[in-house]
C-alpha cells in the first residue's frame, strides 16, 4: 500500500482554446534525452537551462529509487545552441543536489536566489509524513560571493503530510507561485500564490481559484512574458489527453480564461514543464508522447506567432453639468466603435455613473445626452492594465442669453388669431417653464408677450398683455408661486428687426417679432448659486490681446523663432524628415501603447493639427532576436495600435499609414549571429513618423 502511494505520489509531482489556430510551432527532441525521465526546464540567464535527470548508478551506494526504479533525479545545466540543443551538460550544484529528488527550479533574474523542489529532506534529516511517505518540499537558497549555493531554506508553508513544489516567479518577482495538494484545495493538486515581502518573507499560501484549478491536476507552473502563467491539466474539457499545457494571462489578481496550447505541443499522453523566451520565442517542454527516447523527453520548440489573448477592461464615467459640476442622473450614454456603430446604452444612475466593458486597444466614443441640455461626445483609446475615466459634460440648454438678455429656452408659443387662450401645443412650452422653475426654486421671472407691427399699437400692445396674463396664470395654476412670476404685455415696443410700421417684410420676418419670453430678472442675485444658468462667454487670451494691445515685433525675431520651432519639431535623418519625438517603447514582446508613449503620440497629433496638409508614415522597427517572420508581424501590431491611437483622437485616417519593418532596417551592425548588448539592441528598436510631403511642413 504504502509503495502504490510513492508511484502516485511521484507521478504527481515529477511528470480561450487555440485549437482553431494554424500550427505555431516547430518541435524537436532534444539530443540529451535517454532512457530515462528527463524534463523540468528552467531558463538560467539568457544562454543556459536547468533541468532534471537522473544520475549515474552507484555501484557503492544505492542510489534507486524503488518507484520506477531508476536513478534518483539531480538537477544539470547546459548551454543552449543556437537550434535549441543543449550542450556542455554539468551538475549544478553539489550543494543543492542530494542523494534524494531536486527538481523544477525558479531563478531570480539576478540569478542570485534560486526555490526548488526536493525531497523533504533537510539538514541531513529525511523526515516522512504519517503513513510513513517522504514527500517533495519547496526550498529556497542564496548564492554568495564564492557562487556557491548556500543558505538553503524550507518555505513556511512547508508540511511532512502535503507536498509544495514547481515553483515560478512573476515577472515583477513580488509574487512566488507553485503547486500544492494542501488540504482545502480544489483538485487533486491546485496552483497557488505567495507574496514575496520586501524583507525576503513569503506571506500565506492563496490557492488560484476555480478559473485555474480543477478537480484534478494542475501543476508544472511557469510564468513567461508580462506575467502569462502556463501549466498543465488533465481537468479540462477541451484536453487532448493526459497532461495538457495551457495559458492564463495575469491582470492584477484576475485571470483570463485559460487556452490549451493545441497541438503539436499537446498530445494524448502527458505534455507539462513549458517555457518560453520572449525575445527570441524559443522554449522548452516535456511529454512522454510516442515516439520519445525516455519516459519522458525534452523537447525544444520555437513560436512562430504569440498567443494573443482575449482583453477586455472598463471603461467608467460620470455625466455632469459643464459650468456647476452638478451630477446629471438619468443621462442616456451611448458606447459607439470607431466607425460610429452603436455598442451599447445606459442611463446613468443615481450618482450620474456608468460603466461598459470594452476590448483592448481599440477606438470607441460616449455620446451623453438629456433633456434640456446639449450633448457631449468624447473619444478614448483603450490601454490594456490602466484604469479608464471618462467624463462627459453636459451644458445646460434650459437658458439662453438673447439680447443681453437671460431666458428660459422653449420653442415659440404659438396662440390663435385674436385670441390669449393657451393651446395644447403651447403647453408643452409652459410645462417646460414650470419645471426649471421647480428645479430652480430661487428664479423670479417675467413673462413677455411681443407682437409684430401689423395691427394698430393700441391692439398690440390690449393683445399682448393678454396673452402674457394667460401663460403667467398657467404658471401658477400648476404650482408656481405668485410671487415668483409677473407678466407684461410689450405689444410691438421691442421688435428684433427693422420690422416696423410702413416696412415691407416677409412673414417668417414678421413671425420673429410674435414671441413669449420668459426673463429672470434676478439673474444677477442667482448666477454664482447656479453657474450653469446662461454662464458667461469666455474669452480667449489671443482676443484679449487683440483687443487690448499692439504688439509690435522685429520680423526677424519672428523668423528666428519659426526656424527654432521647426528644428524642435522635425529632424533630418538620411534624407527622411522626420516628426522629432523621444524613442516610444513598448513592453516586451506587447504592442500596447504604455502611457510614456501616449506623450509622445500626443505630440505627434499637435504637430499634425498644426500642420493640416502633413501626411506620415507610422513605421515599426524591432531588433534582429527572433525570428524574421516574428519581427514583421510584431511591428505590424505596433505600427496598426499607434495609427489607432492617432486617428482615434480626430487625425484624418488619409493623412496615416503604418507599415512594420520588421529587422529589414537596423541602424547599427546587429544582426543575426552579432553579439551586441542590451542597450545597441534597443537602438532598432524603434518607431519613426516619417514625412511623406515636406513641402507641407513649411509655414
């Protein structure tokens, strides 16, 4: 009984979907593999892996293991070739390596900390679980000055009856993830997270959740790229069979739904231990698949296309008014793509807010609108991980200011010839006056009535000041207060156009003059309570300093300046001119625009509002790592996600094009097989705005 628990026990430990997607990938076995389990590869750097094997037999010591009886597993290092063969295999440490299990490794990026998983075995003590079993524990160890692996450490949430181990970092290295069958688990073995506090502390022991974990096993976690989780399960529907490795990418503390990697990295046997390099989309797997040397091999693969995930964020606002910040409850928002095609509606709630969930790195635009105020519109970008507030303003349209004059906004109140009665029609206006006075319950206003000039001015004037007796009354019927309301009668005294007595007009002139006007005539007492009430026109500070200076200045220094203007904005490079900006930097292996990069495309929309006839090509340049056909198809994602952005902030899409260079233009000598560092490669990694017409930068 108890050597039916090792086997299953071991067996654990050490062995959106894609399957629509073409084929992306080139495998190889790798030429180290034997009869024997190889697997479990970790990046060491950036040209060696780590990986277990068994050892040689011992003649002198016995050193099998009754499992599957071959030698127990240490952990080697090779170099990686250029085709992904590892070469010049050593031990890796005789500090780390017993005469037990290590396997599956996780390294810092300053490879100074390594975790690991073992058998519990530590400080020579080989400690046993209740049935009488040795399990596999997670360890830690620091490297000192003499690179020897020292300090070596069990992890606190260690125990002699459950077993931790397959450790990997995040990519900000705060968070350690790795695989458990604690109790209170979901599956047979779950993946679970741990911070890694500032002072080297690792806090408590989180499990990942049911959108990761099954019933069955998870295991084999790693985390390559900007914190995409890979591991392998055989809980999920849509397995091949056995082992099946799958992705999740990390936002925060959520997670994308995982995707099986499909084949050929997934078979019907057992397939786990994946990772990638995002540079040069080269990795590493493990599968005891047929068609293997072991019982389970090494395999080496390279990516011709990344994943690309699903993303989706939200985007929240609040609708208020433009000139008193009031909320706006109620306001109807709509969500529009790019090309004006409606997405979505909702009315704001009671605080004024909503919210839509929107995809990644696309164009969209909220419209707000009500009832009585103008509408507004804004146009946003959406940028994967940040944080979306849009607001909309609204501005009152239940005033306007006509004459110098204050009023409450209707249509024209119409009455019948001769008579002061109020129309159905006409109280549709008046209901309109009611309720901003209800809204605004500190407005006085007056009631005018105006006729045109025809008729004699003594029935004009009799007319009139019926009329406006009747609207005041229907005013107060409906629950305005007297005092609040007066009415005047201005017959033909206050024309708005020459259409006076003996004047030849048409009679659209004429209905111009037959108005009811509804005045707040305490304007001045109430503007500062309520400042969207007919706010005052701003003036701009180029018209103030037309209207009140003359500037005289020396033509030359007006030339000197619009010389020193165009070098700050344009620049000479082999014969190209083109937009002057700092270097735009994207993520590893991501065309999402990062906010450092918005403010440089931010100059790039000024300089092209400035220069309207400018027309530019958007072009992406990558370093030679990878391969060609990845580099083009990145930088034709980075190229497309920034002419996005431009034209989504109101550039005409005829003015921009984009097009992804791929490696084809390097602006130094670092091409394939050159050893350069970091910072020459960075050089290529580029994105220019090239002038297509420099004619049309010229003032």
């Amino acid at each position: 009984m108890m050597f039916k628990k090792i086997i299953i026990l071991l067996i654990l430990f050490f062995t959106g979907t894609i399957y629509s997607q073409e084929v992306n990938y080139t495998i190889k076995n790798l030429k180290i593999n034997n009869e024997y389990s190889n697997f479990g590869t970790t990046f060491y750097g950036e040209n060696k892996v780590v990986y277990a094997s068994p050892r040689k037999k011992s003649f002198i010591i016995r050193n099998v293991w009754k499992g599957n009886n071959q030698p127990f597993l240490d952990l080697f290092v090779g170099d990686m070739a250029e085709d992904g063969e590892l070469m010049n295999v050593t031990n890796f440490s005789n500090n780390i390596n017993t005469r037990y299990h290590e396997a599956d490794v996780a390294f810092t990026k300053d490879k100074k900390t390594v975790y690991f998983s073992r058998n519990n075995y530590f400080n020579k003590k080989y400690t046993v679980d209740t049935t009488g079993v040795n399990l596999i524990q997670l360890y830690r160890a620091k490297i000192n000055g003499n690179g020897e692996w020292t300090n070596i450490e069990p992890m606190p949430f260690n125990n002699d009856n459950y077993q931790t181990g397959h450790p990997t970092l995040s990519a900000d290295e705060k968070t350690l993830y790795f695989i458990s069958d604690m109790p209170g688990g979901i599956g047979k073995t779950d993946v679970y997270k741990a911070e890694i506090n500032e002072n080297g502390t690792i806090g408590e022991a989180i499990n990942l959740g049911a959108k990761i974990n099954t019933p069955e096993r998870e295991m084999f976690a790693s985390i390559s790229g900007n914190d995409e989780l890979y591991f392998s399960s055989d809980g999920r529907d849509d397995g091949l069979g056995g082992l099946d490795v799958y992705v999740s990418k990390i936002t925060g503390n959520d997670f994308s739904e995982p995707k099986n990697l499909g084949k050929p990295i997934n078979s019907d046997r057992d397939d786990f231990s994946f990772i990638l390099n995002y540079e040069s989309r080269r990795g590493y797997f493990s599968s005891n698949r047929n068609g293997g040397k072991g019982d389970d091999d090494i395999y080496t693969f390279e990516q011709e296309i990344p994943i690309v995930f699903e993303c989706t964020q939200i985007v929240n606002g609040t609708v208020t008014e433009l000139n008193s910040g009031r909320l706006l409850p109620g306001s109807l928002v709509v969500l529009q793509d790019e090309n004006g095609n409606e997405l979505g509606r909702e009315i704001a709630d009671k605080n004024a807010e909503f919210s839509f969930k929107v995809n990644c790195n696309e164009a969209f635009n909220l419209i707000g609108t009500k009832e009585y105020y103008s509408s507004d519109s804004e146009e946003f970008f959406s940028t994967e991980g940040k944080d979306l507030f849009v607001p909309l303003q609204l501005i009152s349209e239940e005033f306007i200011v006509e004459r110098g004059k204050c009023l409450i906004k209707i249509n024209p109140i119409y009455f019948d010839f001769d008579k002061s009665y109020i129309r159905p029609d006409a109280e549709i206006e008046l209901n309109k006056v009611v309720d901003v006075m209800k809204k605004y319950p500190d407005l006085i206003i007056e009631g005018g009535s105006h006729t045109d000039s025809r008729g004699t001015f003594k029935y004009n004037e009799s007319l009139s000041s019926r009329r406006a007796k009747s609207t005041v009354q229907y005013i107060i019927e409906h629950g305005i207060n007297a005092n609040r309301i007066s009415a005047k009668g201005y017959g033909e005294r206050q024309l708005v156009n020459g259409c006076a007595d003996g004047v030849r007009c048409s009679e659209k002139e004429h209905q111009f003059n037959r108005r009811t006007e509804f005045v707040i005539v305490n304007y001045e007492e109430i503007k500062h309570k309520y400042p969207e009430i007919c706010p005052p026109t701003a003036v701009s500070t180029q018209q103030q300093i037309e209207e009140d200076f003359d500037i005289i200045v020396d033509p030359k220094i007006i030339k000197e300046r619009e010389i020193e203007a165009y070098n700050n904005q344009f620049e000479k490079r082999d014969d190209k001119l083109l937009i002057r900006i700092n270097p735009i930097y994207f993520d590893l292996n991501s065309s999402y625009l990062r906010d450092d990069a918005l403010k440089e495309l931010y100059s790039v929309i000024k300089i092209m509002e400035k220069y309207p006839k400018l027309i530019i090509e958007c072009g992406s340049h990558t370093d030679s790592r990878a391969s060609k056909k990845y580099n083009d198809w990145l930088s034709d994602r980075r190229a497309k996600r920034t002419i996005e952005y431009i034209i989504s902030k109101g550039i005409s899409s005829d003015r921009i094009s984009g097009k992804g260079y791929g490696e084809r233009v390097l602006t130094n000598n670092c091409s394939d097989g050159v050893k350069c560092k970091d910072y020459e490669h960075q050089q290529n990694r580029r994105t220019e705005f090239v002038i297509l017409n420099p004619e049309a930068a010229k003032n």
